[in-house]
C-alpha cells in the first residue's frame, strides 16, 4: 500500500477551519455582503471590524445558516456549511447574538442544558417516557454544564434565573451556552457591547481561555482596544466589502481603514478631552469607534442595557 502524498490528504487537514470564498447577500437592490473572502485557521482568533452598517452581522448570519447567501459558500473543514442554523451548529459552529437572547425564566443551568440538545441523541419517545437513555444523557449534560458555568465564572449560580443575573454574568452565560455545543468555532457578535471597562477585561480573558480550549473565534467588535489586543487578524468590512485584512497593526495602521472606518488623526479629541473620556472608563481613540462609544456614555450605556435586559425579560 503507498502512502498517500500531501496533496491527497483530507481537506479537513489541510484547509483552513472555516472558509468563506465571495460570501454575497442582497437584499432586493441592497448588496449588504458584497463577495467576501474570510478564513479563520483552528484555534485562531480573527476580528471583523468596520462602521455601522457595513455587513458584519449579514455576513454573520450567512455563516450559521440565518441567511442562504445570494452566491458564494462557505466550508468548515473542507465541507459546504448546510443553510440551516441547527444543522451549522451540529457541524460545529456556534454563535452569540448583538442583543442577548437568553431564555430569561429559565435557571442560568438550564439555559446552558439548552444549547447541549444538537450535541444529545436520545429520541422523543425516550424523553417522553424518560428512558435509561435520556437519564443517562441528561446527567451528563448537568455536569457539562456545570463544568462551563464554571469556566465562565458562574459556579454556584446555576440555580438563579437568568433574568436575574447581572448583565456583565449574562453575557458569559450566553457564552458558556453557545459552548454548550462543542463548537470548533465561536462566532461572538459585539461581546463586550455595554460593558464597563473591567467586564471587557474579563471577556478577553475568557475569549484566550477559549481558544486555550483548541476553540477558534470570530469576534465582531467596535472597541479598538479589544479587538488590537486580542486578535491574531483583523479583516475591514466596509459598505459590504473587504478592505483588507491583516495583523492588527497594520490594519490599525492603514490608510484607508483610518478614513473609512477609525477616523483621521485630525479627528481626535484635544488631550483635555481624551483624558476626560479615561476619567470615565472609555478607552475609545478613534472616529467610527469614538462615535460608537460615545453612545456609550453613562446614560446610553445604561440604555443599552435596558434594552437588553428587556430582550431578556
Ligand atoms: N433582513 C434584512 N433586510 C434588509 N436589509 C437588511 C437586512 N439585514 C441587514 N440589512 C441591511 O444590510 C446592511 C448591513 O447591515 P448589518 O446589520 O449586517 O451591518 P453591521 O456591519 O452588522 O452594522 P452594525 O455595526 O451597526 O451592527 C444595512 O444596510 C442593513 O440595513
């Protein structure tokens, strides 16, 4: 028997975990996602960044089967995603939304049970009659979950409703839920929207500890600081489109990127300014992101919160 060459190795080795090639979504004449390109290698830890209404989220979806993608494919180890949500997750891609969705009267274990059902076999008749089968499945779906409330830092609160955790808490239990499902790869879509600085400290601190899970991440996110410090790559949506995409630093660094989406040095505020907007928690520098951030002084930031407690209620 010879020995496969390097050439006939299995896909799944040898191409990136997940692969987007042309990703277009149009809604009627609106092209909100316009050819894109992205991969994100395993284990790897890639932002998506760009001005508001750039296709982030379109795109997003079109990765976990919300939308079928006008053209273009995408692939998870060598294989064509299918356009359905549960089915994506059960290939092993797994999400979180802009505004939590939490199942706010149910307890925080409950919500992470939840997120296990694509990785559980037992059938209907089987937890209708609660066979041996579906005890012994949900026994070891309590202890999972326990073992992720403990990962996101929220051992002994499983038995609270989700509706009254804090908001920073809650944004972790969705997190632990999406794991639940034993992604390869988690796609996090504005984590640390409305979190004060030390909530966006610990979200990158779990998203590391994620990928020390051998898990990748895709991260949408409109907070410089996070996204610079915490991710190997950058890639730049803008108007549907790929700027570019690259080491943080040089994506920071780029021309275009500073006048399509961080804004001019010249746009700056005056250093009386910066050091009052630090005074108050918000390490926003730049335009997009500033006027991002800006709605998220003490009161929109309380806003944003309502409103999202309120999707939790
Ligand atoms: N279901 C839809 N039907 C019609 N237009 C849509 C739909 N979803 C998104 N769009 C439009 O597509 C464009 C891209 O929106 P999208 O939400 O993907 O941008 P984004 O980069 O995620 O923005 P933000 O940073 O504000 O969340 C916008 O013009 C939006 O209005």
């Amino acid at each position: 028997m010879s020995t496969p060459s390097p050439a006939a190795a299995p896909a799944a080795r040898t191409s990136p975990l997940l692969e987007a090639r042309r990703v277009t979504m149009r809604f009627g004449g609106l092209t909100a996602v316009d050819g894109v390109d992205l991969t994100v290698g395993r284990g790897e830890i890639v932002g998506l960044i760009g001005p508001n209404g750039a296709g982030k989220t379109t795109f997003f979806n079109c990765l976990t089967g919300l939308y079928v993608p006008t053209d273009g494919e995408v692939r998870l180890d060598g294989a064509a995603l299918p356009p359905r949500p549960a089915k994506v997750t059960r290939a092993g891609v797994a999400r979180t939304f802009q505004n939590i969705r939490l199942f706010a009267n149910m307890t925080v274990v409950e919500n992470v049970i939840v997120g296990r059902h694509t990785r559980t076999t037992a059938g209907l008749l089987s937890a209708i009659g609660r066979g041996p089968r579906y005890r012994r499945e949900e026994r070891e779906s309590l202890s999972r979950a326990q073992e992720l409330l403990d990962f996101v830092d929220l051992r002994g609160q499983g038995n609270q409703l989700a509706r009254n955790l804090s908001y920073g808490a809650q944004r972790r239990l969705e997190i632990a839920r999406a794991l639940a499902s034993e992604p390869k790869l988690l796609l996090l879509d504005e984590p640390t929207a409305g979190m004060n600085p030390q909530e966006t400290r610990e979200t990158e601190e779990l998203v590391h500890a994620i990928r020390g899970l051998g898990i990748a991440v895709l991260v949408i996110e409109h907070d410089m600081r996070f996204i610079m410090s915490l991710c190997d790559r950058v890639a730049v949506l803008v108007q549907g489109s790929k700027l570019i995409e690259g080491p943080p630093g040089d994506v920071q660094a780029d021309e275009r990127v500073v006048e399509a989406y961080l804004g001019a040095p010249d746009d700056e505020p005056p250093p009386a300014d910066r050091r009052d907007q630090s005074e108050h928690g918000d390490h926003s520098e730049h335009g997009d992101q500033r006027a991002h951030r800006d709605q998220s002084d003490e009161g929109a930031e309380s806003a944003t919160r309502d409103r999202n407690q309120e999707r939790t209620a």
